[in-house]
C-alpha cells in the first residue's frame, strides 16, 4: 500500500495545478485499489453501493444508513480522502444536515448533493425531473451549515439539464456557486458544444462525470482540463470491470467445472494476501500470543 501525505480536495482545488481525478469505488477492497495504484482520493458511487449492497439499479433504493454504513467501511480503509455521493440528501434540509455531520464525523473528504425528485435515478438514465431551485437552495444551506471544516466539500450537482435545458442547468449552478457550494456539477451533457457552454459560463470549479457508454462524451482528463474542469469522476469503471471479470470466471467454473485456465487473469493467493495486509496481522497476533 502506497503511503500518502494526505492533502484535502479542498487543497488541491486552490492550488489548481491539475485536474482532480476521482475513480468510483464501492466498497472497502476497491478503495484500497485505487489507493494502492496511486490515486490520492476516490468517490464513493451511489450507483455502486446499490449494486453491490443490494444488487439493484441506482433507482431511489438505496438509504441514509447504508450509504453512511458503507462510507464507514471505505474510509476506514483508506488514508485517502472519499467524496460521497449522498444522492439527494435522503430527505429534507434536515435530514440533509444529519447526513453530513455523520459523514463529516467518520472523516469522508466532502459530498455530493443533487437536486432531483426522490427517488431519483442514475444521472444518465430517462425520466428524470428536478425539485425546484428553491427547495434545493435550503438542502444546499443545510449542508453547508453542518459542515464544521471548511476542508470538507460541497458539490452542488443539478440534472435540470434534461428537463430544462443547458441554460437553466447553467443558471442553477451559477446560483449554487453563490450560496457556498466548493464545486458546481451539471450532470449528463450530451455534446461537446454544451460541455464548452458550461465551462464558459460558469465561473467556478466544474467537475465532469465520465459513464462509459452513458450520454456524456467520454474524454481523458487532460482534454477535460483543457475545456475548464477541475474534477472528473470516472464513478463506474471499477465496477463494470469487476463485473465482467467475475461473470467470465464464473462461467468458465460452471462450463468447465475449473478456473485454472484463468489463473493469468486472477491475483494470487500470496498477492492478495499481502494487499490486504495479512503480514501485519500476523506480527499482531504473534505480539499478543
């Protein structure tokens, strides 16, 4: 496991050196990857947690205590900050507020809030509507309020876009900034051209959200720093990777009764076991035999 001086995204926001790159994890294990590989910071994706924790869509299922459970776990697991996706907040301003003092007690590095109607739905699929910007300003308050550092971020996700239109994405993000959100979001852009508008318009720090084969032109981070974003998520490639991987392994035992045609493909047992730190362990037990 790589050792890291811990700098917070709030930091490396200020410093504006690069462009902050948050790989999606949802669990302990696949935070403990993005650490190991080298990424100083990761995003906890709420598509993932309800996937992996219930084996359902990112469709409104998924709790406050869950996403909270599951946060605990990762950033236990980790010295990285984790920004967590809160999806709209798992209620009113209130309940809003909870989750962010919760979350900001375990150590999570900020989150994200949107503004759809609950239950809502993964940003790249159909049917989406928003609450009205002036219901979402009150959660928006409500979470800067209970954050107690101003190391723990905000940011301000709208998916009005597909409802409304870019300029009224654009609005709302302009009016988001205002009140105190760190990082304004404009989920699921179709174009080049309208990623250009949002980026021109907007004069705060931007994040991209980079859904293979979703609806949002998928780019490298470098372009995406070239167009004026701050921050990109890439929230399920770690876990539509897994999928595959998992799915071949176990059709290939189920087909041919082994996996030892696949041992190229896998980890090994020692591998692993030091990944997940089991030499530690072991010198534990033998100091307190």
């Amino acid at each position: 496991m790589k050792k890291f001086k811990v700098i917070s995204l709030k930091e490396r926001l200020e410093k504006k050196d690069e462009i902050i790159v948050l790989p999606g994890v949802y669990d302990a294990l696949s935070a403990r990857i993005a650490q190991n590989v080298g990424f100083n910071a990761a995003f906890q994706t709420g598509y993932g947690t309800s996937a992996t924790l219930l084996g359902m869509p990112d469709f409104g299922f998924l709790n406050a205590g869950e996403t909270i459970d599951n946060a605990r776990r990762i950033i236990n697991s980790v010295d990285i900050p984790i920004l967590v996706d809160i999806d709209t907040g798992y209620g009113n301003p209130l309940n809003v507020w909870r989750t962010v003092t919760d979350l900001e007690k375990l150590g999570a590095g900020g989150i994200f809030l949107e503004d759809q109607v609950w239950p809502k739905r993964c940003g790249h699929m159909k049917g989406k509507s928003v609450i009205s910007k002036e219901d979402y300003v009150q959660k928006l308050k409500a979470a800067i309020d209970a954050r107690k550092s101003k190391d723990f971020i905000i940011v301000a996700r709208t998916d009005s876009l597909a409802q409304y239109g870019i300029d009224e994405a654009i609005e709302r993000g302009k009016q988001f900034q205002k009140i105190g959100a760190d990082v304004i979001f404009i989920e699921a852009p179709k174009t080049l051209e309208e990623m250009k508008k949002i980026t021109g318009e907007i004069d705060a720090p931007l994040l991209a959200n980079m859904i293979e084969e979703g609806v949002t032109p998928n780019l490298p981070a470098k372009d995406l720093e070239k167009l004026g974003f701050r921050m990109v998520v890439f929230p399920l490639s770690a876990l539509y990777s897994s999928t595959y991987a998992i799915k071949n392994v176990f059709l290939s035992l189920h087909n041919t009764g082994m996996t030892k045609n696949l041992k190229k493909k896998m980890i090994t047992f020692k591998e692993f076991n030091d990944f997940v730190n089991l030499p530690k362990y072991n010198q534990l037990e033998k100091k307190y035999s």
